[in-house]
C-alpha cells in the first residue's frame, strides 16, 4: 500500500474512533498519550507520517481495536488475544544489520524462512539498482548497499533455507523500463538482470525463488521467520506478528502461492537470463 494511502486510511479511522469515544480532543488525547497538538496534527493530513509505534498501539489498547483495522489492513476491527503479546511494529531504519530484522534472520537460521518481496529482492540487486532505487526512496544508498550484502552473506550459509515468491510480472516490468524503474536505463537492467541470473543460479538451493502469476494471485510484501514470527512490510515500518496461529496462516498463504508458481525454482535463473537477452528500450510497452 502507498504510504499516502495508509496515512489517509490510518487518519479516517482515528477520526471515526474520535467521534465514538465522545471525547473532545484533549481528553482523547490524553487517553492515547499524546498532547492535543500532536493529534490535531495527525487529524489533519498536513503529513503523511504515521504516529510512533507507541501511540498506535496505546489507540489500539484503548479502544480495542485490532492494529491492522487501525492501519487499512483489515475491515475487521477485533482484537484477537493480548495485542502487545501478539503484534509489534519495529520501523525501518537504515542500518540493516542493527535492526531486529537481522536478528531474527539470525534467531531463524536453520528454519525454513519464506519471503515475498515489494520489488526485486534486496539481495538481487546491483550497486546500480541499489544506488537508483535509494535516490527514489531519498534513503541511505550505503544502508541499502549494506542490507543487499548481509542477505547475500546470510544465503550463502550452509543451514539456511530460503524460499521467495514474487510475480512474474515484476521482473517482467523491470525488463521493459516501466513503473518506478523507467529511468532506469536499458544497459543497467539487462546488467541486473544477468547478476540476478547468476545469483540464483550461485545461491540454489538454499535460495529458491518461485515466480507466480500475478493476474491469478495476490500477496502483500512480508517475511515469515521459520515458526515463530512473520513481519508484514507496510512502507517505514513492519507489522509484526508474534502469535502463532497467524504466522501459520501466513505460512499457508506462503506455500499457496508456492503451488501456484509458473516458473519454478529451477526455471527462475534461466527466465531472468532470457529477459535479460530481450531488447527492451525504456519504456516499452
């Protein structure tokens, strides 16, 4: 989901949640933990920044509602279980290595972990693509330059096990210079499209990437951490899920997506190479 999206999502739900506590502002702010500034602020959609990790779930526990209604997830307000024992959002700093991401890839090694990436997947990727997509985000190139090579590092352990799933039509996409990579020029995708051949074909197969239809199937960008967490990937931040029945729903919709791949993970190095071999100036339809 765009990050504007979810901000507007997030600010008419806090609304809707302000005119049913029957609470002016200050005393709505103070049941969240905030001062009133800090809510008119939210209230008005002069920003796009969603509040801190604390203060969406002090509105959660207040008002018993369930994070991902909170946040455009789900149109299920409910709340199953004990929420701070179950869910946890953890931002996405810069500095890959020091994040809790990295500790649980490290917690998780030995496990099976199951990723379905926004984009190309962080450890695909060239200096070139790193460099060109940090600039769009406005992050650190060195940050994202330092996540690509610690993933590659981690793949290349003897004990990890590592699937991902992704659509077919986003390498597709990528080929022919469309969406957020239209200023990507022709030479550096063919050149990203032959390391990612390379990779995949270096790092099978404790890497294995799986390439479904996306016309036929859905799936948001999240990451399942063998069996005991999966983060949800929405933008500067990541949903975290702790309890255990919701990561083996994930995991469910994991291996769906897995049985409905067109290009297995044996087939993927050789269909990225063969993009690759395709003429497609920027642009092209």
């Amino acid at each position: 989901m765009d990050k504007r999206d979810l901000s507007t999502i997030f600010r008419e739900r806090l609304k809707l949640l302000l005119t049913r506590s029957d609470l002016n502002q200050s005393a709505f702010a103070t049941a969240v933990g905030i001062d009133r500034s800090a809510l008119s602020q939210l209230l008005s959609g002069a920003s796009t920044r969603l509040p801190r990790a604390e203060t969406l779930l002090n509105i959660a526990a207040e008002f018993k509602v369930s994070l991902d209604w909170l946040l455009g997830l789900s149109q299920d307000e409910g709340v199953t279980g004990e929420i701070r024992e179950s869910l946890e959002i953890e931002e996405a700093p810069d500095g890959f290595d020091r994040t809790l991401l990295a500790k649980w890839h490290a917690e998780a090694a030995g496990t099976k972990i199951r990723y379905v990436p926004a984009g190309i997947p962080d450890l695909l990727r060239t200096e070139a693509l790193v460099e060109y997509e940090a600039g769009i985000a406005n992050k650190s190139r060195e940050a994202q330059a330092g996540e690509t090579q610690y993933r590659i590092d981690y793949n290349r352990r003897p004990e990890t096990d590592m699937e991902v799933c992704m659509p077919r039509h986003t390498l597709e996409i990528f080929a022919r210079g469309l969406g957020v990579w239209d200023r990507f020029p022709e030479v550096e995708r063919r050149r990203q499209l032959l390391h990612m051949a390379t990779l995949l074909d270096d790092l099978y197969p404790t890497f294995r990437l799986f390439l479904y239809d996306g016309r036929m199937r859905y799936s948001i960008p999240y990451t399942i951490f063998g069996p005991y967490r999966a983060a949800i990937y929405v933008g500067d931040m990541y949903l975290v899920l702790n309890a255990t029945q919701p990561v083996r729903t994930l995991t469910s919709h994991f291996d769906n997506l897995i049985r409905a791949a067109d290009i297995n993970a044996h087939e993927a190095a050789s269909f990225t190479q063969k993009l690759a071999g395709m003429s497609f100036p920027s642009g092209s339809a």
